[in-house]
C-alpha cells in the first residue's frame, strides 16, 4: 500500500521491475556514451596533435633549407675574410653542412610548436623518440640530425631537401599511445638571388657575382642565342655579361647558364675544379668580366671568361665583330678558350661574325 492507501498487486509490482531495469540499463548506456565520446575526442586530439607537428616540418622545411643554404655562402666569404687568404675556407662537405644547418633550424621550429601543444592538450610529445619538455631548446634537443635529411639536385638553379620518411611521432595521454610516422617531406630551395663565394674568393679583386639564371637559354634545343648579332655584337652574348634585366636590377653581373661542363652550386661552395656530380644536368657556368686577375697574371689578359677556365688561367682567343675584338660591359676584351672544340659547340659561338 502506499501512502495514499493504494496498494499494489503482485501483478502491478512485476509489471514495474522490467521499467525501473530499462531505467538502470539507460543510466549504463549514457555512462558508457559518455565514455566514449570521451575517448573518441581524446582520440581527436592526440592525433590532431601530430598533424600539427606535421604541418609544421612541412611548411617550416623550405625556409630553413633556404636560411642554410644562405648560411653556407656566408661562412665560406666570411672564413676567408678572417684568415686573410691564409688557409682553406670553402666547405668540405657542403650538402651536409646544409643539412646539418637545416636540422638545427627545424628544430627550433618543433620544439616550439611541440611546447605549444603539450601545454594546449597536457600531451606528451615525442619527436624522433625525442621527449620534448618545456626546458627543451635547439641547443640541448636534437629532435632531428643531419641525417635526417637528404640533398639532391635536378637542375642547376636550386636543390630539393627532403626529410627522411618512416621518423616517429609519439603523442602520450592517460594511457593512450598514438605513434604516427613522417612520409616524404619535400621542398624545393631556390638558390637564386645567392652570392657565389667560388667568385668572391678567386678574384682577386673580390669580384661579387650573385647567381641569377640566364633567360634566353632553349633548353629544348639546347640553343643559349649568345649568337643572336643586332647592330655590330653579339645581343645576348652582351646581355648574359651585363645582367641586363636581372631581378636586382644589378649591372655588370653575369648571369648563370647550364653549361654540362660547368660546376654545380655546391662544387662552388667546395672550391672544386671540376664536378663530382654524375649528372651533367646540375652544372653551370658565367662569365668573368673585366679583368680582376690582372695583377696576379703578369700582364697575361687573354684568358677565357669561362668561369671554371678563367680561375685556372686556361687562355683563349677573342671574338671578332667585323674585324673588331667583342669587349664585354666594362669593357674588356672578351675571350674563349678553344682547348676543346666542345667549348665553342655547347656555346654555339663562333669566331668570328
């Protein structure tokens, strides 16, 4: 009976039970609901938290792959300005000291980012099996290392810097343990717009040279039209020596052409005579102009432009326009060396015209 003088049945009392089953039952189901929502946004996090780190190596690879690239140029001018031509101040190895520099760059980036996160979600973070803490820094965490990373080269006027794929990403949450793993991370470094030291240093004059690409060269045909003549020179021939129209608008900086016999970018940084690439495809060459060898060759001025040749006082003969030596913008007289025919062949200059 209840308090209102009602008294329930045995029938009533069993038709209750299976409700106040469903109620506890119900009660359950929105606990375990719960739960899993809880362990599904969890979820979220945590791996939201590796794209995060992701995304960072993605977008910060470019800019740090191009800082050392910089970084390189300016340590080898700056060693030779400190010891004063006494000793070597080129690179020895420097498609590893740019990735070595780029490490240290990117590291910096993900430490930071991954600080960020922990203290955003309260995730441990893992880079490369690498803890990063909040009394992490580039200095002390070496999250990624040179190698890491690997260099190569298509084309003359820039390299591609990848970060090795399969490095781990760790996220740690109240038991919860997601490990993801890089793919290829790739960009592209332009190297354009670099000061090329191979040209600071060899020149006595310190003669700087900045590398812009030649635009009139056909790679299809494989044709530079330094033999386009107009009005008594040869027009692009003079435009390559002068720069005309280069990005900075600098005058009497030649510009870089592909040129299969040249030296790559980092031939240059290492002060090589001649490529250790394989692939022809990777080299250039430019123009000398003026004459900033001039007390060091004992008066000795027919020396070829080529650069690579120029440096290694290989001599040459002048081009002539009407009977008249080309002179390039300073103006000097202009010299190729005809020590092999292929010279003339890839330049497609004549001897005359």
């Amino acid at each position: 009976m209840d308090d209102n003088g009602y008294a329930f049945t045995p029938m009533a009392l069993l038709l209750m039970v299976p409700i106040v089953i469903v109620a506890v039952s119900y009660g359950n189901i929105v606990n375990e609901l719960n739960m899993i929502s809880q362990i599904a946004v969890s979820g979220d996090i945590t791996y939201g938290t590796t794209s995060n780190i992701i995304d960072t190596l993605q977008k910060s690879l470019g800019d740090a792959g191009r800082n050392a690239t910089f970084n390189a140029t300016r340590t080898v001018i700056n060693s030779e300005t400190l010891i004063h031509g006494h000793g070597n101040p080129f690179l020895t190895d420097s498609r590893s000291y740019i990735e070595e520099v780029t490490a240290n760059e990117l590291n910096t980036a993900i430490i930071s980012t991954c600080q960020n996160l922990k203290n955003e979600t309260g995730r441990q973070i893992y880079v490369n099996n690498v803890l990063i803490t909040d009394n992490s820094t580039s200095d002390n965490t070496f999250a990624l290392t040179k190698n890491d990373f690997t260099i190569y080269q298509e084309e003359p006027f820039g390299f591609f810097i990848s970060i090795n794929k399969g490095i781990p990403l760790t996220v740690v949450y109240d038991g919860q343990n997601f490990t993801g793993y890089t793919s290829n991370i790739t960009a592209y470094v332009s190297i354009q717009g670099m000061e090329d030291p191979y040209i600071w240093i060899n020149s006595l004059n310190r003669r700087s040279d900045v590398i812009y690409k030649y635009p009139f060269y056909d790679s299809y045909y494989n044709n530079y039209h330094f033999d386009d003549s107009s009005t008594g020179k040869l027009q692009h021939l003079w435009d390559c020596l002068n720069g005309t129209n280069n990005n900075a608008n600098i005058t009497n900086n030649p510009y870089y052409f592909p040129d299969p016999y040249g030296l790559n970018f980092f031939d240059r940084l290492e002060n090589r005579t001649s490529s250790n690439d394989t692939n022809n495809q990777t080299r250039m060459s430019t123009f000398i102009v003026g004459d900033p060898l001039q007390l060091n060759v004992q008066g000795t001025k027919n020396i070829s432009a080529v650069d690579r040749q120029y440096f290694n006082n290989v001599q040459g003969k002048p081009i002539k326009i009407g009977g008249l030596n080309f002179q390039d913008p300073y103006p000097s007289t202009f010299y190729l060396s005809n020590s092999n025919p292929n010279y003339f062949t890839v330049f497609n200059i004549g001897t005359s015209y």
